[in-house]
C-alpha cells in the first residue's frame, strides 16, 4: 500500500475510496493502475510535495519504503489521531513535535490521480472540479468497536440495580429464602396461631426472644434475672438464650407477636443455614451446583425434622457463613490453596463478628464452633513459627491490616464468649444440679444404627423407619440420618471430586470423628472420645445430647458431596462440547440437578403445627408476682410465652433443669388453697395465684376449686376462664 491509500481526508475515508482504484493499488476486480510519483510530506508542512528525482536518475525512495505506521499511532499529545502517519526514507514517522491539535486534520494530500471526480478529474489539492470536498465515512469503520455510550446518571443507577439483581449472591439469597419457606411449609400459613413441633419449647424460645427485646428497651442491667422462675436470680440463664435474636424480639407486643417472631424466624434459620453451607462451599471451589447440593443438604438434613421445635439448634448458619468469610479474607481456598493476592482484612473481620452473633444464639452448637476457631488459631500459629524458626525463614503470611483485623476479631469473639458464659458459670455454682454426668450423657447417646434412622417428621423415610426408631431409648435425640442421597454423593467424593486426595481424606476424617463424637458414651464408652472432652473442656459438660455434633458430620458430608457433583458437572460440559450435533447438551446439563432435587426430597417433612393455647385474660390484667396452676416443666412454658404481655414476676419456668426452689413451691401448694401453702407463698412474696380449670384433669391439683377458701383470708374472682385468688 501507499501513502495516498493509508492517508485520510477530513471525513475519514481513505484516499481513493470513492469506488475507484487507487493509484499504485490494485483492484482484484480490474486492471492494474500506474504506480504514481511517490509523494512525501514536508516538515510542518500542511500539503505533501512529489518527491524529486536525485542527479544520479535514481528515485529518493522506493514504494515500499514510503509504507506507513499503523494506524494505532499517537500523536504527541497522548491521542490517536485516527490516521496512519508516513514515513521517510529512514523510516521515521512525523515529528513528535507537531502539535497534537493537527491529529484528526488532513495532514495529507494525495496526487492528482487519488482525488478522482466523476469525470475523473481531479486538482493537485485533492479536491474535485467543483470545488466539495470528498469526506465519506470511511467503510472499515463498521468493522472497528462501537464507542462506548455516555450513561446519564438515572440511567447508570438502572444498570446498578440490575446488575445487583442478577449477582449470583443475590440470586442464591432469594432461592434460599423461596426454598425455606416451601420446605417449612406450613409454618407460615397460620403464623399468629400455630407453632412447628409442638407448643412447649417453642413457647420457651419465643418468650426468650420477646424477653430479651423488651428488657434491652427498658431496663438492660436486669437482662440475665428475668421474670420467671421467681424468686431466683439468672434465671435467663437457665437454658440458652437465643440473645442474637434480641433486635427482633424488640418488634411486637405480646404472645401473639411472639409467635409471629419465633415463626419468621424458624423460616429465617433455615433459610441462612442454606445461605452459608453454600457461600462455604463455593469459597472452597465447589461450583454453583455442588455448593446448592451443600447448602441444601445442611439445612434440610432428615435428622433436623427432630429438631424442629429446637430453634436455638436450627440457628446453625452462622457457622459455615462465618467460617466462608474467613477463608475468604485469608485468600485460603480448598481448591485453590492460598492466594495472598485475595487476602481482604474486611472480610476476616466480618467473619469475626458473624461467629461472635452465632455464639449468642446459644452454647448449645456454639461451644463447638467456638473451640473449633481456637483450635484452628492454634494450629495455624504452631505450623507457620514452626516453618518460621524451624524450617527456615517464610515471609509473613499476612499483611499488618489483616492481622489487625484477625487480632481485633479475635478479641471481640473471645470477648463475647467471656461474658455470655459468666452467667452459666454462676448458675452453676448455685444450683448443683444443673450439672450434667456421664450418667444423663448415657441416656442420650445414640447407637451406630441412629446414623441410618430418620425422626418421624420425615415425610420419605418416617414410616419406613418406624420398627427401627422403636428400639431407640430416646429416638427424638438418636435418629440422625444426614440422608442417604447425601451419603451416596459423599461416597463418591471420595473418589470423583474437584478436591485434592488429602483433603478428601481430611474431610472422611472429619466426617469419621464427629460421629464418633455423637455417639457420646457409646463408642468404647467413649474413653477415647466424648469422655476426655467432658472432663476437661470447660463447659462442654453443659451440653446434654452429643447426638447434636451430627451438625458437623453434615456439612462436611456436604462438602464431600459439593466437590463431587462440581466434578460431575464440569465433565458434562465437556461431554456436551464434544457432541456433534450438540443437541443433547441441555438434557445432560439437567441432569445435574438430579444430585439437588435427591437431597431435597429426603428433606420434605411431615412436622405437625399445633395451635398454641390462648392467652387468659388474667395473665393481661393480674399484677405479680404470681403463679400460675397447674405447673410443670412443660405446663409452664406457654405460662411464660403469655407473660409476654407484661411481664409480670412469676414462679413458672421452664427450662433445661428444674431449680430446687422452684420444686419446693410445687411441693408447698399441692394441697392449695389451705392455710400451709397460702402461708408459704406470702412469705416467699407471692401475691396472686392464677388456676386454669381447663388444665387441672390429670394434675397434682385436680379438684383444687373444690376446696373451701373461707377464713384464709383471701379473695377468689373469676377473670375470664381463669379463677384468680388474691393472697
């Protein structure tokens, strides 16, 4: 190509690019042209001159040296100038310094022959016989990316939102919330009245949430001496408090918003539990599939249906979420190992606080999870001083933000442990009885048959697994089946998975040991396993059911099963790819939902939803503190769910253990009213005793409105259904 071809006008068509061949070109079509007299451009110059011929008859340059530069050339200010530049004879383009204000300009001339008119005439300038310009577009501009559209701000929001709207987080936020309440289904078709399992703990956990809402409003130095189980001190402390909960319980006034509450949030807790399993899982490499099959086999595990009325066991998500954000502000993936280059301190310190929310849900699966973190702060310290001092120098794994973060982190969480468990240590102290032994561990411990045995409230398996839950000594705590489709997929990631063989083998291990550990005493009477724990872990001898570690053995089952579905999917691609035609591509990409919808199914429950029992009037208007007859451990916990209107001061509670002077008042007033008991609650303060007739059928205090009252010097009114005795 020559100069007059690479040169543009002022429009930016090529010289010659009127639909005539060019001189010194060829048209494929057409004959070949003359090569015309070689033209250079002048220094500063605006026009270009013939070159001239030398005294020897030699030309000063050839065609081919007269080649231009590409058309990516910039100008000297910093620009392209949208036009190739000639070159010299040296091969040198124009000067640099020519003002950048000359790009875009027609900097070039073409001889006579590259301006042809229609007649095919032309001046020296370029221009035709009429005296126009010739500035059409030039035609491989459509070839060239189109410029960038300039967004006006409204429309920049639009595209913000939208791009919000389709982010895989916000996607998978949505299907864990549609997924949990089909699969807590009817939880929430009757969310004022009814409650999932049965109306007993359920009661407890919703009068906690209400409790801790209402007194951090009012009065937050009585937070841990509640108004049950009067006249005793901690009393909230009694069993796990569900604390995180706190800003939710401060929504709403009285039982029925409780029950409105502890419902939203059971739907909630599932719906997070599937959230972090999967933000876990895809932190570690799994893909969207494989971490789906993860989120959704923690969270609708068929074992959990048994938990249903336990929300404070339920509430597990924070765990996988936090130990997700962790790993992400470290840069550390299963897959991928460490990335320093992903390290954010942000991230580490948000998991921080995630894991300082799920301990104040409860220790129950709390001191677990808590133990885990320091364990793995342990090792991680003990690995890099050993590589550090022992091996040879390593440079700092961590940079100064993200070990401040892990520092202040660290301390918040240990902070947070420190003061949620100084209450449990004191009630300790001053009830004995508390205490859990080897003995109360033994009762709940299950056998190795509970790991293949679903609850009841298993819409697939419950009916099948009847005979084998019958021969469980407490099955509502020994049926722990992860799912079979979920034991299947684990299987065989052990030998098809995206993950490394070591870390298939940690994660068996893992798998291997929980359950050892939720076998509690059954396992070689657990001298080798749950025994050391309880004796020399502080607080694990709080816990009562090791049957409850089978949390663990879930996720990693999940994690096992997310690195093999991962696996499966990516082979089918290739598979697809490879297909000539590809048409069976989307029937195999279906197929890997099949790994999904299993382990979904074998969630499906059958839990029933009981209406809970109305509120008396009494307990809206009767002044404490007060007791309510009958009472028992499971009699008084909707007693405390119908003190959520007041609050009043209460003997009734119900918890994980029964303090000794709550049994004493229960022993003092079986023969109420008469003038033992009535002297009894005077001195101890009570000033209202609440019966419930429809309640006493069956009870210590059946016949109880049969006894005269006359000369004890009390009042009986009847407020409502209930008969109020005013001491």
């Amino acid at each position: 190509m020559t100069t007059e071809q690479s040169d543009t006008t002022d429009g930016g068509r090529p010289a010659g690019s009127d639909g005539q061949p060019t001189a010194g070109g060829s048209d494929p079509d057409g004959p070949v042209a003359a090569t015309p007299e070689p033209v250079i451009r002048q220094p500063g110059a605006d026009t270009a001159t013939p070159a001239k011929e030398p005294a020897t008859g030699q030309a000063a340059t050839s065609t081919k040296e007269l080649t231009t530069e590409p058309a990516t050339s910039k100008s000297a200010g910093g620009k392209a100038n949208g036009t190739a530049q000639p070159t010299d004879g040296n091969g040198t383009g124009k000067s640099a310094a020519e003002p950048a204000g000359k790009a875009g300009r027609d900097d070039t001339a073409a001889d006579a022959s590259g301006r042809a008119d229609a007649s095919g005439k032309a001046d020296a300038s370029g221009k035709k016989a009429d005296g126009k310009s010739d500035t059409a577009a030039d035609p491989w501009s459509a070839f060239g990316p189109a410029p960038d559209p300039v967004l006006t701000r409204p429309r920049r929001a639009v595209r913000a939102v939208g791009r919000f709207l389709i982010h895989e987080w916000t996607l998978a936020t949505v299907a864990s919330l549609a997924v949990a309440v089909l699969m807590t289904w009817p939880t929430l078709r009757y969310p004022n009245y009814t409650l999932p399992q049965d109306y007993w703990d359920p009661s407890l956990q919703a009068w906690q949430m209400a409790w801790s809402g209402h007194i951090l409003l009012t009065n937050p130095a009585q937070l841990w001496h509640s108004n049950s189980f009067f006249p005793e001190t901690w009393s909230f402390a009694f069993s796990d408090t569900l604390l995180g909960y706190a800003p939710a319980g401060m929504l709403g006034h009285g039982p029925e918003a409780a029950v409105l509450r502890y419902n939203i949030m059971f739907v909630l807790a599932h719906a997070l539990a599937t959230l972090g399993a999967y933000a876990l899982a895809r932190q570690l490499g799994a893909g969207r599939i494989g971490a789906a099959v993860a989120g959704a086999g923690y969270a609708y595990a068929p074992w959990l249906l048994a938990q249903a009325g336990h929300l404070h066991i339920l509430s597990n998500g924070g765990i996988p979420l936090a130990l997700a954000m962790l790993a992400r502000g470290h840069g550390w993936s299963l897959r991928y190992g460490y990335r320093p280059h992903r390290r954010h301190a942000g991230w580490a310190f948000t998991g921080w606080l995630v894991a300082a929310w799920q301990l104040s849900l409860g220790f129950g699966i709390g001191l677990p999870f808590a133990y885990l973190l320091a364990g793995v702060v342990l090792v991680s310290a003990v690995i890099w001083f050993a590589r550090r001092w022992v091996v040879g120098r390593v440079k700092r794994p961590f940079g100064w933000r993200l070990l401040l973060a892990d520092a202040l982190g660290g301390l918040l969480f240990a902070a947070v442990g420190a003061l949620l468990a100084l209450p449990y240590f004191t009630v300790a102290q001053q009830h004995p009885n508390a205490a859990r032994t080897l003995a109360d561990i033994e009762i709940y411990s299950p056998p190795v048959s509970g790991f293949f045995t679903a609850p009841a409230e298993s819409r697939i398996w419950g009916p099948l697994h009847e005979g084998a839950r019958a021969v469980l000594p407490w099955h509502p705590e020994m049926t722990l089946l992860p799912g079979f489709a979920l034991y299947a997929l684990a299987a065989g990631g052990l030998f098809f998975s995206v993950w490394r063989v070591r870390h298939r083998l940690f994660l068996l291990a893992g798998v291997l040991l929980t359950m050892v550990l939720a076998m509690g005493t059954r396992f070689f009477d657990g001298r080798f396993s749950y025994v050391p724990l309880f004796d020399y872990l502080p607080g694990w001898n709080g816990l009562r059911t090791p049957g409850r570690m089978m949390l663990w053995t879930t996720l990693l089952l999940g994690l096992l099963a997310a690195g093999a579905v991962t696996a499966f999917c990516a082979r089918v691609r290739e598979v697809a790819a490879e297909r000539v035609p590809p048409w069976p591509g989307p029937w195999l990409r279906l197929a890997t939902l099949l790994p999904l919808l299993l382990v979904i199914v074998e969630g499906l429950n059958v839990t029933p939803h009981p209406v809970v029992p109305a509120q008396p009037a009494a307990m809206r208007t009767v002044d404490g503190p007060l007791l309510v007859l009958p009472s028992s451990q499971n009699l008084d916990q909707p007693v405390m769910l119908w003190s959520t209107s007041r609050f009043q001061e209460m003997v009734n509670g119900g918890s994980g253990f029964t303090p000794d002077s709550q049994a004493r008042v229960r022993d003092a007033v079986v023969s109420f009213p008469d003038q033992p008991s009535i002297a009894y609650l005077r001195e101890l303060g009570v000033k209202n005793v609440v019966v419930l007739p429809g309640k006493l059928a069956g009870t210590p205090w059946e016949g109880l409105l049969d006894r005269p009252s006359d000369g004890l010097g009390v009042t009986r009114t009847e407020v409502g259904d209930a008969v109020v005795f005013r001491l």
